[in-house]
C-alpha cells in the first residue's frame, strides 16, 4: 500500500503540468481529484484482485504438491476471510489515496505550468 501511494505521489508530481493544464483550461479542483483517486482505485482494485488470484493459484499448487508427497488432502480455498481482508486493505487505501489526490489541487497552476 505504502509502494502504490508513493508511486501515486510521484505520479502526481511528474502529470503536474497536464493536471495543472486541465484546471488552467477551467476543470474543477474535485474534476482533477477525482481523475487522479479514481487512477488510485484502478491500480489498487486491479492489485487486489490480482493479488487474491495469484495467491489462490499458488496455494492451490503447493497444495496438490503436498498432497501427493504425502497423500494427506491438502485443499486451498478462498473464504469470507480471505475477501474481507483484500476489501478492507483495499478501503484502507483508497481512504489514504485521498492525500495524494488532494494535495495535487493546493499548488498553483501557474507554477506548475512554468515548470
């Protein structure tokens, strides 16, 4: 979460001219927060989910491994438990991608177009 919310803080950074371009152009500040949060929730929906998937396949994997060593039935599924914790991981940072979105619209556009 730390890794996406910095990587969001120098993205803000590098598209600040774009972004400072679109208010310029006379985009409201929550038009360019809601552009640079609804990228947040796309980058961390997508990691979510691919995260949960990519868990259940290596588990499902190592399980069938120790299965046939040891002929114990080993199963890896996916329960409540495990979706509620992605969904509150995944709330928990869209809450925080917020920062980053709102400290994008206190600069000035001018200074930012300079740049």
């Amino acid at each position: 979460m730390v890794a996406v919310l910095a990587g969001l803080s120098l993205l803000v950074r590098v598209f600040a001219r774009g972004l400072a371009l679109l208010h310029a152009l006379g985009a409201p500040r929550r038009f360019v927060l809601a552009l640079i949060w609804s990228y947040a929730a796309a980058l961390v929906g997508l990691g979510a989910l691919l995260g949960l998937t990519l868990g259940w396949v290596v588990a499902t994997g190592l399980s069938r491994i120790v299965t046939v060593r040891t002929d114990v039935l080993v199963a890896a599924r996916i329960g409540w438990t495990e979706v509620q914790l992605v969904a509150g991981f995944a709330s928990l940072a869209l809450v925080l991608a917020l920062v980053p979105a709102l400290l994008a619209g206190r600069g000035s556009p001018l200074e930012d177009l300079r740049a």
